[in-house]
C-alpha cells in the first residue's frame, strides 16, 4: 500500500487550491562520501497523484519489487537480489521515465564535508551544529520557499523527509527558531512542520533517493555504467536555486557575522533566544 502524505487540495472562496508538496531524501551520511547531499522533488498534489499511479504501477510490472532504493538496484541487492542486469536496466528506464515525464522539479543542497568541518568546528561546539545533516537540512527548505516565491506561491507549502531517526528529530526540534528569524514574505510560504516518512510506504520518497543518489556520484565518483540515467530523466525540470555550500558557506556565515550588530540582526537574535527559551526551557549560553 503507498501513501500521499498530505492534503491533496482543498477550497478558499470557491475556488480549488493546490498546494505544493515536497518530498526530500538524503545521501552521504555513510562516513565515506566526501559530500553530503538533499535532493528535493517539488511538484503540486494533483501531479504528485498521477506520478504515485504510474510509479507504482512500475514496482509490480514483472519482474515486481516492492519498494526501490537505488543502493540496491545498482548493486543488485535488496528488491533487486537475482535480477539479470538486463532486468535491472528495463525497470530503472521506466521509473526514470515515470519521473522525468511528471512536470517534477528537483532542488539540491550540496556540502563538502572536509570544509564544512572546517568552518563550523571553531565556530560551534554543539555536536548537533557540526554534523552534517543539521545545516543542509533547513538550508534545504528555505531554498524550497525560495523556490516557491519565484512561483508567486501564496500557500504554505508541504516538506517530507525521508525518515532518520537520530538527526531528524533532532533537527526539527530547531525549526521554530529558524522560522522566528524569517522574514514575513518567506514566513508566510514556509510548513507548519516538516515531516518524516519511510520511503517504504511514501513512493515519492523513492524518487527523492533516486535523484539524491546520482547528485551523490555526479559530485564524487561519477554515474559510470548508469551514465544514460540522465538522458531518460532529461524532462526532470532542475531549479537554478539548487545551492553548492562549499562556495556558498563561507559566505552565509559572514553575512550572520555581519548583520550581528544592526538593529535589524539584534531583532533576529532576541527573537531566536525567545524561541529557544520556550522550546527548551532555559536561556541560550
């Protein structure tokens, strides 16, 4: 059975509002890649109805599987285990397909972790702020409300994660705070929470690990015999917004530097130490 986490529309004066809804995997957390990477997908809820259809529908034609992961399908374990690589190649062209012919649009939010670490390991102490998935994972959606304001989107948009249990949480516990230092513009788009899902269930999420795993080898060591992936995913709309943290870090963290002192920067501060306080209890240190 699989899953459409959300709501599909709903009505304002009459008239149907679609809402855009995100479904974000990550890659690089195995303690051996050099960079970590979220890939979001990004398409309204009545595409995200037909994509779920057809790729479903791509799981159990012959030879069936019942979820995908691309780990296994390019190692042949997993849902994959005794398919000939003929078999492998012809399902993996036809979810590819299936998600290059959705009018989907994918975001990606890059670290190089050797220089991630060195930026942040004599900025902050806390262990959560140094790993890696904590930064990129609200990097990734404010770049999506971003997106979304290029759009002239006036609704909140929808975020779900693949689930992880450890950081994910972890970093959710953070989100009131980064909403208490947006702006009214970008506050407005921005979900009252992000979710977690398993990719087991949510098959969009089985895109989103599709995606995530070749911006993963584009950035290290190359898509090799799967090369021809990008070809059947050419219709895959690719958002300018997709964001290189290894050029783009050092710059974010001057501007905060910068702005600590403006009248505008103090606001900012004094309303995420309000956050913080009413989220854990006690005062900042």
């Amino acid at each position: 059975m699989y899953f459409i986490v959300g709501m599909a529309e709903y009505r304002q004066r009459g008239q149907v509002i679609r809402v855009l809804r995100v479904y974000v995997d990550e890659s690089g957390l195995d303690g051996k890649s050099p960079i970590f990477t979220f890939s979001s997908l990004m398409a309204n809820a009545e595409q995200w109805d037909v994509f779920v259809k057809e790729w479903d529908a791509c799981l159990k034609q012959k030879p069936g599987i019942r979820w995908f992961k691309m780990y296994d399908a390019a190692h042949k374990n997993g849902e994959f285990r005794g398919f000939t690589h003929a078999e492998r190649d012809q399902k993996l062209r036809t979810l590819c397909r299936t998600l290059g012919s959705a009018g989907i649009t994918e975001i990606s939010c890059i670290i190089e972790l050797s220089s991630f670490m060195n930026l942040v390991k004599s900025r902050w102490e806390d262990k959560l702020f140094r790993h890696p998935y904590f930064f990129p994972f609200h990097v990734m959606i404010t770049t999506v409300c971003y997106e979304s304001l290029t759009r002239g989107e006036i609704q909140r948009f929808e975020i779900i994660f693949d689930e992880n249990k450890i950081f994910g949480p972890r970093a959710k516990l953070w989100y009131p705070i980064i909403l208490s230092t947006m702006k009214p513009d970008t506050l407005a788009l921005m979900p009252p929470e992000p979710l977690f899902r398993s990719d087991h269930q949510v098959l969009p999420l089985q895109a989103a690990d599709l995606t995530a795993w070749i911006t993963q080898k584009q950035g290290t060591t190359g898509l090799g015999e799967f090369g021809w992936i990008l070809d059947e995913l050419r219709g895959l709309v690719r958002s300018p917004l997709s964001r290189l943290l290894r050029a783009e870090l050092p710059k974010i963290l001057q501007d905060v530097d910068n702005t600590k002192n403006t009248s505008e920067g103090i606001k900012i501060q004094q309303a995420a130490l309000r956050a913080y306080r009413d989220i854990f209890g006690k005062d900042w240190i």
